[in-house]
C-alpha cells in the first residue's frame, strides 16, 4: 500500500464570533488557506487531483459547496481542480485529512488537499436545521429514529445534545467543576505562553482585516485571555442549574480556516516536496449518540490497538477541547501523562472553528512536534452523533 506524507498544514489565528475575522466571507477565509498552503509548500497548482474541505453549517455563507467555491475564488488554484465538502460534525478536516490520505494510500490520487472552514459569526451553529424547523419545514428527528432512541420523546432538545453529554462524561468521570476551571485556566495559560514564545508563527497564515485603526493582519489568536486568574474562570455561572460545565469550561465560537497538503511518496519526488510527517494510522469509530462526547476514549483504544503502540509510545496529543470534560476523562482513561497534551491550549482558549478544527489541531501538532524534536503524535475528536476520527502521525 502506498504510504501517504503530510508535506505541512497551516491554519488561520482563530477569530471570536463577531471579532476579528467576522468581516471575511468564509469562501474568503478557506481560498486564504489554500492560497498559502500552494505558496508555502511550492506545489504545482495543477498537481492537486482534489480538494476535500470540512464544514459543518452548510448554510448560507458556507451552502453550495463552499469547497468548490472557495477553489473557484482561489488566486492559486486552477478552476480545473475539482473539491468536494464533508460534514463529520467537529471532525469534518480531521475526516477530510483521513479521506485524502486514504485516497493517497489506494493509489488513486497523488496530491490532494485536505482543509476546513468555519465562520461561525456569518454561519451561526445550528442555523440549517434551526431554520428549516421554526419555518415549518422539518427536522432531522425521524419517526424511525425516535422508535429507536424512546430518550428523544422524553428528552426533546436535549438527548442528542453536546451540552448533555460534556455534563454526563463529567459526572461518569468524577470530574469536579474546580478540577475543569483549572483545566481551562492552564489552557489559557499555554496558548498565551505559546503566542508570546512564537510557537504558533509557523502555523498560523495572516489573513487581511478591516479595523477602526486600518488594514491589519490577523496573527493572533483572538480568544485567548492574556490575563486570565483562575478566580475569574470561577466566577462563570454555570451552563445549566446543578451542572458542572460553564462558558469558561467550554471551546469558544470561532471563525477560521485551515489545510494540509497530503500526497504520495511518487508526488514527493516529482514535485520536490519535503514532507513534514507519516501518516501511521487512521481510525474512526461511533458508539452511543446520547454519551456522544465520550467516544474518543474508545477511539484512542483501538487506534492504538490498530498500530501496534502504547500510550507512552506516543510523544504529544491534540484531543480537542469541545469541553474541560472531554481531555480530562480522556486522561483518566488512557493514563497519558498530562504533560503531552495540548501543549500549546486547546480549544477553550484558541477557539473552536467546527469544520476547520481537525486539520487545525493536525498543524499544531506538527509544528509542536518538530519543534520538540519529537516523532510520534497522536490527534482525536469527539463530534456529533458519538463519532471520534483519530490519526497517528511519525513526524520525518
């Protein structure tokens, strides 16, 4: 089988919904991404065989096939390169990295473009099922569905909620709301120590902004509070009456874009590309969709499993920070040192922009893994619907 090469990844600062990036179409904001993902990796534009773009509210700003759209309003890529959009709910550019690289593995293509977009100021969550169902036209709860999950009549609104299931993982986990506000707390403080050390200036594509002051680039990831105190974290009431989760406990809204470029050992050589990691291994799995938020512990078993390793084998993690709960039971389950995970913050400070945030946390973790001097990194999601996509990577 053919082995697939990540050649790099980069994505955009995260923005706030309704901050800095909210001003930029996100057809826009994903055309950026691969503009600089062609210019920085020196791949012919005409190589890439497709692009597979991750985005979860296909609405709007982001309807009609906003990866052909945004290769339609790229300044690099020729209209002649086709695209497709994927929803895999969080981990829709994590799936789009496992989807190219698969095409990459079966000899099919050779140069393929996995990337993600998400504004969610000009796209807020939810909006295409929240429209159709207040005009009347519908929702995604069959009568075959609710036969099958009898939790659905009795819970309407909330048995396939994320909000739910952060809570129940807390609670099946033992996780305290202290033990959560001081997870979000260090997470803050990682990405600011991180964005004052410069970690993130090899990742992150400057995007063009409008301010009172003038044209801007945006470099810096918008969510992060610099001047974060634990009391502070505390202080947020919580999402609901007796729960443990707060807003501060939880990712942030955000708007921003991200790619990576996947391609085969024979496109390494005819391009001249250096490729900056391995993919070692891809796994998917689903389990219950009440728990939903739970399954990457799962996951992370049976990738591990797959690929012949250990939890220690493995030098730096990204398990998305959908909520404090979810890498804190992720810890407790698979007992990976803390030290090695989310090095650099996770979502609750540098945002969470949906359909941009696998192939986001995938360019942290290979900038963060070669700037250690470390092989071995490991990448996972919790998303919608109890699904989970994890990918092992060997940086080269």
């Amino acid at each position: 089988m053919t082995t697939a090469y990540i050649v790099d990844a980069f994505r955009t600062a995260g923005g706030r919904r309704g901050g800095r990036l909210s001003g930029v179409h996100p057809v826009d904001l994903a055309a950026a991404t691969l503009d600089a993902l062609v210019d920085r990796t020196g791949i012919d534009p005409n190589a890439v065989d497709d692009v597979i773009m991750g985005c979860v509210t296909q609405a709007g700003q982001q309807s009609h096939q906003v990866g052909r759209i945004a290769v339609l309003a790229s300044q690099r890529l020729p209209e002649s390169t086709p695209a497709v959009t994927i929803d895999r709910q969080c981990g829709s550019s994590q799936q789009a990295i496992q989807f190219a690289a698969q095409a990459v593995m079966s000899g099919t293509q050779d140069v393929v473009i996995a990337a993600g977009v998400e504004s969610m100021s000009r796209v807020p969550m939810g909006s295409a099922s929240r429209f159709h169902r207040e005009a009347d036209l519908g929702y995604y709860v069959s009568p075959g569905l609710m036969a099958k999950y009898p939790v659905l009549a009795s819970m309407p609104g909330q048995a396939f909620s994320q909000f739910m299931s952060a809570e129940q993982v807390a609670a099946r986990h033992g996780l305290t709301k202290d033990e959560m506000d001081e997870y979000a707390y260090n997470s803050h403080l990682r990405a600011a120590a991180a964005t004052k050390a410069g970690a993130f200036a090899d990742e992150i594509v400057p995007i063009t902004i409008e301010t009172a002051n003038g044209t801007e680039q945006h470099l810096i990831d918008e969510g992060i509070r610099f001047d974060v105190t634990l009391d502070g974290i505390k202080g947020v009431k919580l999402l609901v009456e007796g729960g443990r989760l707060t807003a501060a406990t939880s990712s942030q809204m955000c708007d921003g874009s991200s790619a990576a470029l996947i391609v085969s050992e024979r496109a390494l050589k005819q391009y001249n590309l250096t490729p900056s990691a391995r993919i070692h291994n891809l796994t998917v799995t689903a389990g219950d969709p009440v728990l939903m938020l739970e399954e990457p512990l799962p996951a992370t078993d049976r990738a591990l499993a797959r690929a012949g390793m250990k939890i220690g084998d493995i030098d730096l993690f990204e398990v998305n920070e959908a909520f404090a709960s979810i890498p804190m039971a992720w810890l407790k389950h698979t007992g990976a040192d803390p030290e090695k995970l989310n090095v650099n913050g996770g979502a609750i400070a540098l945002g969470h922009p949906l359909g941009g945030t696998g192939a986001k946390l995938m360019s942290t973790l290979i900038h963060s893994l070669k700037a250690r001097g470390k092989k071995w990194g490991l990448q996972t999601m919790c998303e919608g619907g109890g699904v989970a996509n994890v990918t092992i990577i060997e940086v080269l």
